[in-house]
C-alpha cells in the first residue's frame, strides 16, 4: 500500500497497477483505493467491504460496552436507558 496526495496522484491511476493506494489531502488520508482485476466484481468488492467496516465498527461498540461494563445489563436496566434517552429527546 503506497500513501501519496491527490496531486500527485492525478492522472497516474497506472499506479494502481504497482498496488493499492491511500491517497492524502494536507497530510491526512482521505481515500483508500483498490485496483481491480479482471476477474473482480466492483459491487461485490464494495459490499464486502462496507460489512467489514460494519462488523469492525460493532467490535468497537462491543469492546466499548464490556470496558464500561455494559454489556451485563439486564432487560430491565436496559429499557430504563432507553426510556431515559427517549425522554431527554422529547424535552
């Protein structure tokens, strides 16, 4: 994986060709892009990757719950949070 900036990047999408590259506005990573071969399907590389980024996200969310002891609630603790949440949106 090769980072470089959009500048650079800009009409040498050959470059892909050597690997996949994270392109970068002011130093910061903006875009990850993938080369596809031939025998690759862009709409399915995009929905397996949209579900990695959600089962990493549930990971955290789940890693998150167990440090703050979360994930112990029973259904009664948890209605009451969700009561609470509920009622301070109303207001």
């Amino acid at each position: 994986m090769r980072l470089m900036s959009i500048e650079e990047f800009c009409g040498r999408p050959d470059l892909l060709a050597e690997g996949d590259v994270v392109l970068t506005a002011n130093d910061t990573p903006i875009a990850f892009l993938l080369g596809l071969r031939d025998e690759e399907d862009a709409a399915e590389l995009e929905r397996l990757i949209r579900r990695a980024r959600a089962e990493a996200a549930l990971a955290r969310i789940r890693k998150r719950a167990q440090a703050e002891g979360l994930d112990s609630l029973t259904m009664e603790e948890i209605d009451a949070e969700i009561a609470t949440a509920r009622a301070e949106r109303r207001t």
